[in-house]
C-alpha cells in the first residue's frame, strides 16, 4: 500500500497536539489531549488511542503512514527515543518510542519539543534562510534549539540549549534559590509560564494561568507587572550572554509566553544594541503554537529520506 501520510506529536507541559499531514506537509488535521488529565495514567497508551481515532476519523490505514514524529520536553536520547529527563512530565528515562512503536506499529521519531520547533522554524517558518540562530521557547518552562552552520546542535549527552538552568542573578550562587516546581532550572523558575504563575500566587494568594497574568498586566495589576518586568529582565540577561558566546543572525522567541513579549521587544532589542558587539535580529515566530507540530513532521520526513 502507498505510504502518503504522516502522524506528529507536539507535547507539551499543559496541552498535547496531534496532526496528520500528508506526504507534501499539508497539515489535514488536529486534536488536542490536556496533559495533565493524560498524565493521570500511561501518557503513551492515551497519544496512540487518540491517533487510532484520529486515523478512523479521516479513513485511512496505518499502513498508508510513513510515520510518527514527536517533539518531547525534557532531554532527550534521540538515537534509543528515550526522555531520559524530563521534570515537567515527571519522567525518568521514559521509553516512549518503543512503546508507541509497539502500540501502532509504526516508525516513531522523537526529538527534544525545542529542538523540533527549531526544525519547524527552519523548514517552514522564520529561519528558512537562517545558518546561525537561537529559537528560544518560553512556554511553561523554558528551552532553547541552538542552529549553528546549518545545523541543528544537540551538544554532548543532548543536553545543549538547556537554558532553563541558567542562572541571571549573581546572588543565587551565595544563597541559593527555591524552584517554582522539583527539578526547575532557576531561569524556568522565574521567567518560564509555570514560574511567573507560581510568583503570582505567593504574591497574592491568587492562582492564574501565564495567559491571564499578561492579561493583568494590561489591566495595571501592579503585582503582575512587576513579576513580568523581572522576567523580561530575566530573559534579556539570557539572550545578551547566548549572543555573546554564538554569534548568531537571529534569535527567535516563540511559546505560549514568547508569543506575549511584543510589547517587550523595543527594551530587549536595545539592551542588546547595548551590551553586545555583534546585534541578531530579535524577532517572535508567526507559526503560533505550530513549530514543533510541523518539525515533528520534518523529523519523520527527515529520517525516511536518509533511511
């Protein structure tokens, strides 16, 4: 039987994404899982019963796909499909390729969710022209896909761009910091969607999405302003160091809270005209929430052509 489409799978801290696109990357359908219900039992089990319903729905076989293709948060072993760490989803060397190739008997590619945006930025959104680039994905924590000399750096145990760890405050190395959540970097902590919520909530005694806290933020709620002020502060000192060490044309912010940081973007741009020799392009993707979709789909891609 032809083998014309391709399944790909976007997951993520709060919401998980399933797409079906053909073979040419027409993107025919999605559905979306909530994570945290799907985290309730065996996350694998719940993504292959949603693409069997998925593949009933549009008529057509698995015979007919090439593919599967994931973009998973954390770190990843793409060589053995492993999430070896990944704190968001509480995982510890978690198998997923090797269940989801056994529950669909299919070929499943994965790769770590930034990276695979990255892949999606380079193949169908802002770094199509791109060598050298930073995509930084601020959504419920905080990663960065490192693109140098056309390709895609995953940096040695496929650790690099690990950048919710980073540290911007000189003091947390006196004194130490208290993470929003068990395994948090201290970037995450402050500047990531779960981190600023969390900042919030201690501050107020009221809980929120990072969604409504910008929307506070245009209402002039002070304490949201302020929590936001310092993780754009936050942000900046990484993308001023980042810049510093690679060099890059553009750096590329996208997420769920990149996507908020327009009205931000002036202060950054100028603090980087500032501070560094060389200025990248500061720009926030176009694709929505859709970048590790379709890198997820250019992974599949990808791996059958060089197979």
């Amino acid at each position: 039987m032809v083998k014309k489409y391709v399944l790909a799978v976007d997951i993520g801290g709060t919401s998980i994404e399933c797409g079906l696109f053909d073979s040419s990357g027409n993107l025919l359908s999605t559905s979306m899982l909530h994570t945290m219900e799907v985290m309730q039992g065996d996350l694998a089990e719940h993504v292959a019963e949603e693409l069997r319903r998925k593949m009933d729905d549009s008529g057509i076989l698995f015979e007919e796909v090439y593919g599967l293709g994931i973009g998973v948060p954390g770190i990843v072993d793409v060589e053995n499909g492993v999430v070896l760490k990944a704190p968001s989803l509480k995982w510890d060397h978690y198998p997923i390729k090797e269940k989801l190739q056994r529950l669909l008997g299919v070929p499943v590619y994965i790769g770590n969710d930034v990276n695979t945006g990255l892949l999606g930025e380079v193949e169908a959104g802002g770094l199509k022209y791109v060598q050298h680039a930073i995509y930084m994905m601020i959504g419920t924590s905080i990663g960065v896909g490192l693109f140098l000399n056309g390709e895609i750096y995953e940096g040695h145990q496929f650790s690099a761009g690990e950048a919710a760890y980073m540290i911007t405050d000189k003091s947390v190395l006196r004194e130490g910091f208290q993470p929003a959540r068990s395994g948090y970097g201290f970037l995450s902590s402050k500047a990531g969607g779960f981190g600023m919520a969390h900042e919030y909530e201690k501050k107020t005694g009221k809980l929120v999405s990072a969604q409504e806290l910008f929307s506070l933020v245009e209402k002039g709620d002070e304490a949201a302003i302020h929590i936001v002020n310092e993780a754009v502060d936050h942000i900046t000192s990484a993308v001023i160091n980042m810049t510093a060490i690679l060099n890059p044309e553009v750096i590329l912010l996208g997420g769920g809270v990149g996507r908020e940081l327009s009205p931000y973007l002036q202060k950054m741009d100028g603090n980087l005209e500032k501070f560094v020799p060389n200025k990248p392009k500061l720009v926030i993707s176009s694709m929505q929430n859709r970048s590790v979709l379709y890198g997820a789909f250019s992974l599949c891609r990808k791996q059958v052509k060089s197979s």
